[in-house]
C-alpha cells in the first residue's frame, strides 16, 4: 500500500487530518507493523506553524469499540523518525478489538503494514562488535530517486551524481580525513564531525557462526545529532581555518593540520580540518555573500508550492 489518499497541507509535512484503518478480524495481533516515512517540516516551518495556530499530532492507536464507536488506546505513538522506518507498536491495549487505526495530520506515507505475534521465550543474545576499521574521507555525492510525490527521496549508493560542492560548506571545523576509530568506541562528547560529501566507512570482524537454531541479525547503534548550521562561539570562528578554503579541492584536507583540536587530549591524528564558506548564492534560494566568520542564512518558511 503506498500512494497519498489524504489532503496536504499549506506547509510542508502538516496535511490534514487522516487515519490509515486495519481489520484483524479474529486473528490474534500481538504487535502491529508499521513501514513508511514522513515528509518533514524544518525549524522555520515549526515557527510558521505554531503562529499560524497549526498543531501537529502525532501517530494515535485507536480500537473500535462493539457499538462502533472508536476509543483512543495511545495518543502519542510518535512518527517513522525518516525515510523508510519500521515502528512496531504494541497493541497489548486494544482488548480483542477487531479493527484498528493510526491517526495523524502529519504528512506520512506507508508502504507496509503488518501484525504479529509474539514469539514465546525469545530472548535474544546480544553481541557487540566495535568496528576494526573506520576511516573518513571525502566521497561526494550520490545520484537521488524518487518514484513519485508520495515517495521519498531514495540515493543510488552506487552512482554518483558529482564529487563538486553543491551546497555552500558550513563554517567551521570537521574531524580529519583517515582513523577515527577513536571517536566511535563509546557514546560521550567526542563525535566525528562530518561535512556534505563526506563518508565514513567500517569494517568488523566476522564473528562465530550462531548456535543451531538461532538466526543472525545485525542493528547499527549510532549516536549523533545533526546541525542545520555550525554555531561555533566568536574566538572559534575567528581562527584561521585549516585545510580548505575557496579554491582549495576537498582532497588537500587529507593533509591538513593545525593548531586547533577539537578536544585538547585528542591525538595530532585527530585534529580538525577548518572550512569557510564560498561566497555563492543558488538560483531560487534566499542568500547572500558570506564572510569568514558569519553565519549562514537562515531559510524562510513559506507556504508549499503547488
């Protein structure tokens, strides 16, 4: 089931308010399965919308009652965090309801919906595997699919679309081409900062093959955050930046090293690499020239074009 059947709103990712509905009949569902994704709204969006009055709701559980009625069994569900995610949500609430919906006026597409049951004794064993190789390097940028206006925006890993800037870089530093094992063995404040174009490839050591009977699966546990734009604090932005510049090409970084580190006990391995902004301007997007040392412009939110 994929396709849009609901209104879309003025701004992107709000549409008006819809439900998907699911029969289960008789069938014992212990969880359902949800695959889909959102289109989302950004952060001035969010400042339209809330002075506009709008407000966004998250996926709902609702069960039908016998006389036909519908109750609310978890108003707040959250949403598929991005492109092509599985929730699976528990409906231990739903009483033998033979009918469910997930409700919302958020702007998002399923493409799977599926329910199960729960396997008995099923306790999984975890094993962790910390990668042996990590390494980062520049890569560029791969070629983008989209199937339609109800399908997301899929990259082709396989091809790729150019190794130029495509975006104005913004201004700061970024963890140094090559190992950075170091910053990826446990979740804490030293994190691998990453650049439009940049990839940061692993590998692992195979394991022992599982016991008879078990099946293997893997989970990447990952934790970041991303910026919108680098608010580095005036002394930073006002250090000469290492390692790129205008005219320089994204592999003279490799080499780059300098007095400033993103941690002080990081090793010389880890220094940063400095970038500051070309001064372009896109066709058909708000901006202007920059300067070493000023922010980039923000977006405007305006309403969605038809």
């Amino acid at each position: 089931m994929a396709g849009s059947t609901f209104a879309r709103g003025r701004y992107q990712g709000i549409a008006e308010e819809h439900f998907v509905e699911v029969t289960l009949g008789s069938r014992r569902a212990d969880v359902l399965i949800a695959s889909g994704w959102i289109y989302p709204t950004d952060s001035s969006i969010n400042v339209a919308i809330a002075q506009a009055g709008i407000a966004p709701l998250g996926l709902s559980l609702e069960a039908r009652n016998s006389d036909g009625s519908w109750r609310v069994v978890n108003k707040d569900l959250g949403f598929p965090a991005g492109k092509n995610k599985t929730l699976v949500i528990d409906l231990g609430g739903i009483a033998g309801a033979e009918q469910i919906r997930l409700r919302t006026n958020l702007e998002i597409y399923w493409d799977m919906l599926e329910w199960a049951t729960a396997a008995p004794n099923a306790a999984p064993k975890v094993t962790h595997l910390n990668p042996e190789v990590a390494d980062l390097h520049y890569r560029g940028y791969s070629v983008i699919n989209q199937a339609n206006a109800s399908s997301p925006e899929i990259p082709d890993y396989n091809r790729l679309s150019g190794s130029k800037q495509i975006w104005r870089d913004l201004i700061g530093y970024y963890t140094r081409f090559g190992d950075v094992r170091e910053l990826l063995v446990r979740a804490d404040d030293r994190y691998v900062i990453m650049n439009a174009g940049d990839e940061m490839s692993f590998r692992f050591a195979v394991p022992a093959p599982p016991p008879a009977g078990w099946v293997r699966d893997y989970v990447i546990v990952h934790v970041g955050y991303a910026l919108t734009r680098l608010d580095a604090d005036e002394a930073e932005r006002t250090l000469a930046a290492l390692g790129r510049g205008p005219g320089v090409p994204p592999d003279a970084r490799a080499a780059g090293a300098g007095p400033y580190r993103f941690r002080q006990e990081q090793s010389d391995q880890l220094r940063n690499r400095g970038v500051v902004a070309i001064p372009a301007v896109q066709a058909g997007r708000l901006g202007r020239h920059l300067r070493r040392g000023e922010r980039q412009v923000p977006r405007v939110a305006r309403p969605r074009r038809r």
